[in-house]
C-alpha cells in the first residue's frame, strides 16, 4: 500500500443545510462545504448544536470525498471534506491546508437471513476475497474455518462498492492493501479503482440499500451510518489475533496508535494499529481549505466553526461513535491556522 502519507459517512445528507446562529451580536456567515460522506453525520450534529452559538450557517453537501476535493480546487465551495489525505505537492499547487477534525471506523456490511450483527468473524484477506470474486460463496472453506459452529448460507457473494469517488473506498481499499499481497499487487487502494467484482452505488446510501436488497450482499459503509441504520456488521480480527466488534471502544483503541508526531500534513495512518482490541479499519476524516482566499472572511468563518466544534463538540462526535482528536493534536491544527488568509480573525 502506498504510504498513507503521500496519498492521498444520518443517510448521507446531500445539500444538508445546517445553521448555526450568534451568540454575540454578530452579522451571520454563510458558508459552503462539500466533500465527504463519512463525515456528514458528524458535521450536521456539530452544526445543528451550534446553532445558537457562533453566526454561521452550512450549507454542506454530502457528495462523496473526490468531489469534495476538485470543489474546494475548483474555489466553488469554503472547504472541501475529504477522507482520503492529499499529497504535500498537490495540496500547495492548489494552495489548500489540510487538516483533521475526527476519526472514526469504516466497517463491512453484509446480508445473510439468520446471520445476526457481528456473528460472523472475518479476516483481512478473507474479506479481499470476498471484494476481489476470489471467495464466490458463503460457506466457502476460507470463511467457515473462521466461523466454526455458524451455519452459513451456500449464497453466492455479491459484493456492492462505491461507485462514486470516495474516500471511504479509499480507507477501505487501503486496509485490503495492507491485509493482503494479492490486491496490493493487482488492484491496489484510490478514491476510485477498477474493481474486479461486484455492483456499484452511490454514496453509503445506496450502498446499504443494495446489500439490503441483495441476500449474499457485503459492502462498507462509514460506522455512524451503520449505526444509525441498524445494518449487519461482522468482526474483523485485529493485529494482535483477535476478533473485534466495530464499536467507539475498538475505534478509540485504533486511534491511540497513531503517529500524528510523524504523520505529514496530519496524514496519520490508522489503518491495523497494534493495540489490543483495535478495530483495523480506521481513519481520519479532513478539511481541505484554501490558504489564498479571495474572500477572507469566508475562511474565517469556516474555522469559527472547526474551533467552536473543537472546543464544544468532543461528546457529540462519542455519541456518534467518532474518536475526538486528542488535545496536542487540535493545539496543532489551531497554529496551522495560521497560513490562512483570514485566520487572525480568530486570533489565529
């Protein structure tokens, strides 16, 4: 897999307005944000509870991580959100900033009648095969070794993925890299690939309805959504040999493993961290933001809303399951403020 740092999810909320009103006599912001479904659950419950507190409203469009990229290039919105991290040499020809604002789990979802959340156990280059048509049914060998005692289905498997660029494809199609040689070395990890096998869909939306209406279906989708939606997850067995359910604990337990002191333009990678009990599939979500504005206080008024979210919002992202990004971490965000046009605003 290519490293982490060179590369470069309710339903997802296209055109989610979210307002946000003053606390202070202020004139409102309106502001625009485009980009990433994995982080739509958590950006619209920052933005609904902030309502009263700081004078800016989002307009924020859930549309998918690529589009939330060539967006914030194209200068068409305040801020792209885009899960896949960009290169240092792309990020300054399009004079962005990137940085993080939560973390949290990508997971596998499946549909087998009789087969409850996490009752099957997977590993990752079991579930490679199942994305890659090299496992075609359910009760392959491959899969009942792990599952000794689960009656499973001799369902063919029908693997449903993105079909939009998105950077959940691309954490999860990291994580497959990473698990096993042979997808490493013939279909490897991209916001988009060419997959080998399957059924695509837009957004996590319609990824879930597929699976949903599919029996042998098995997808991925962003936690929160997951969560929200009541789908069937499985565990996955972690670095240190055991079988772990997607849960904030797991996710919490994955993102103490970073290296952010490493990690360039805050591109940490979360992906199969050592730490006992870690769910293996784990990134960051980030903000890509112009550091040459023409409108200034359009930047200011984006990170208003980052700071107050930094500072007010920890409990809301555990409430949805995502990690919180730990206190060292936002103190560094806040200094890397400091290269946006509009930052001093904020005392930036």
């Amino acid at each position: 897999m290519r490293s982490m740092q060179k590369r470069a999810i309710p339903v997802v909320m296209t055109g989610l307005a979210i307002g946000l009103a003053a606390a202070v006599p202020a004139r409102a912001a309106d502001i625009t944000g485009a980009g990433s479904t994995f982080a739509a659950p958590i950006y619209g419950a920052w933005g609904a509870a902030a309502k009263s507190a700081i004078g800016v409203t989002l307009n924020y469009q859930a549309l998918g991580s690529g589009a939330g990229q060539n967006q914030v290039i194209a200068r068409t919105v305040d801020f792209g959100a885009s899960d896949a991290p960009l290169s240092t040499e792309k990020l300054a020809t399009n004079h962005l900033l990137q940085f993080p604002t939560v973390m949290g789990g990508v997971v596998p979802i499946v549909n087998l009648p009789g087969i409850a959340s996490n009752q099957i156990h997977l590993t990752g280059d079991v579930l490679a095969g199942l994305f890659s048509g090299a496992i075609q049914t359910w009760n392959d060998p491959k899969i009942a070794a792990l599952n000794p005692g689960v009656k499973l289905p001799d369902t063919a498997v029908a693997p449903v993925h993105r079909a939009d660029g998105s950077g959940t494809t691309f954490v999860f199609t990291s994580y497959l890299s990473k698990a096993d040689a042979d997808w490493k070395s013939k279909i490897g990890a991209a916001s988009s690939i060419a997959w080998p096998s399957g059924a695509g869909a837009k957004g996590n939306d319609g990824v879930a309805a597929t699976v949903r209406n599919t029996e042998g279906g098995i997808g991925y989708v962003e936690y929160a959504f997951a969560d929200k939606n009541h789908l069937t997850t499985v565990e996955l067995k972690d670095k240190a040999g055991a079988f772990v359910a997607p849960s904030l604990d797991s996710f919490t337990k994955a993102a103490a493993g970073g290296d952010w002191a490493s990690a360039e333009n805050f591109a940490v990678d979360l992906l199969d961290t050592p730490g006992e009990g870690a769910w293996p599939i784990v990134s960051a979500t980030f903000v890509l933001l112009p550091t040459d504005a023409k409108n200034p206080a359009q930047s200011a008024a984006v990170l208003k809303l980052f700071d107050w979210a930094f500072k007010n919002g920890a409990s809301i992202a555990t409430g949805l399951k995502y990690v919180p990004l730990p206190a060292d971490v936002q103190t560094t965000v806040r200094h890397a403020w400091t290269n946006v046009a509009g930052a001093q605003a904020l005392g930036q």
